[in-house]
C-alpha cells in the first residue's frame, strides 16, 4: 500500500516542483569570477538582455585604485505576468560626490546600471537604465537594508523573493571613505494595467 501511495503522490510533488520551485531567486550567474561590468576608475554600461530586470548586485572596494568600486550584476526574466517591456530609457545622472534617491519614472524596472568615475571626487555618478511593462503599477514597496553593510566592505545583494522588483535606489556618501551605501527600492507589480505613475 505504501508503495502504491509512492506512485500516485511522487508525480504529483513533481509538478508542483516544477511549477513551483524556482519561487525564490538563485544562484545568481553572474558569469566567470574574474567578468566585472567595469575596471577601476573606468567608466561602463551594463544592460540586462531584453526581458529581463536586476536581480542581483555585487561589488568590491578598493582603496588603493582610487577608492572604487568593481561591479556586477545578475538578470532575471521578469515575471511572465508582466508581458514584454513596453518601452526602456536612461534616466537623468545622479551626480558624483552626492547623495541620492530616485526611481524608475513611469513605473519602470531597473534593467541597468550605467557609471562614470571622477577622481576629483573619488567617486562616480549613476544613471538607470529602467523598462516599463504595458502599465503595471508598483505597490508593497520597502528599502533594504544598506549595502554594504559598512564603507568601504564588499557587497553581494541578490533578491531572493519571486515578483519582487528593483525600482532604485537611495544612497549616502562618505567624504571620509569615499564609498557609497545603497538601500534599494524594492516593489512587487499588479498583474492588471492600472492609471497610475510612480
């Protein structure tokens, strides 16, 4: 009889499994170990393929080349729920040496990061790289905790909820170690078109 329960329930896991088991993000491929976005003190582009969103980021410190930062990213399809993208943008330059908040303009996804390095300042300026999908809405938005979690440490942040997206960031420089800490903006999306921006 337990044998007999076996065969019927085993096939039934399965599916849910497969329907269900990739309900949380990860590992992130964010390809060889030695592939950043970026090299010290240059500047870069990084766009997810069409699709997809920002799901992970980490990054690395050093002092001795100019106090900045390595980065890479991670992708992710976006929901299925969500349809294709709608239309992408850069949107306006957050300046170096500055603190920061910004989202997405018209509910968009943050799909990129694009950055230049000023060693006047030690420091760089950011812009998004965001896609709209048709005319979802964010709701049940929240900020992470700081990354790094200290000046100057390095940072791995990776989205480890399903259906929630990236939608900017807050940030805070430090003029004595010249690094940044993030807290990103975090929201799910309606699954309907709804009238409203941001």
């Amino acid at each position: 009889m337990d044998i007999f329960l076996l065969c019927v329930f085993l096939p039934l896991v399965t599916v849910a499994w497969g329907q269900y088991g990739d309900y949380n993000y990860g590992p992130y491929n964010y390809g060889d170990n030695d592939e950043w976005a970026n090299v010290y003190r240059q500047g870069f582009n990084f766009q997810c393929p069409h699709g997809q969103v920002i799901v992970a980021i980490r990054s690395v410190f050093s002092k001795k080349e100019g106090n900045d930062r390595l980065w890479n990213y991670a992708c992710m399809p976006a929901s299925q729920s969500l349809g294709e993208p709608t239309e992408c943008w850069w949107e306006e330059i957050n300046r170096a040496g500055t603190e920061w908040y910004q989202t997405c303009s018209n509910n968009g996804l943050v799909a990129g990061f694009q950055s230049q390095y000023f060693p006047s300042v030690l420091d760089r300026e950011w812009q998004f790289y965001c896609c709209r999908y048709s005319r979802r809405c964010p709701y049940s938005c929240w900020l992470t905790t700081e990354y790094p979690g200290h000046y100057g440490e390095d940072m791995d942040m990776m989205m480890y909820t399903y259906d929630y997206y990236i939608r900017g960031a807050t940030t805070t420089f430090s003029a004595v170690h010249r690094d940044r800490q993030w807290k990103f903006i975090v929201c799910r999306m309606t699954d309907y078109d709804c009238p409203f921006q941001n």
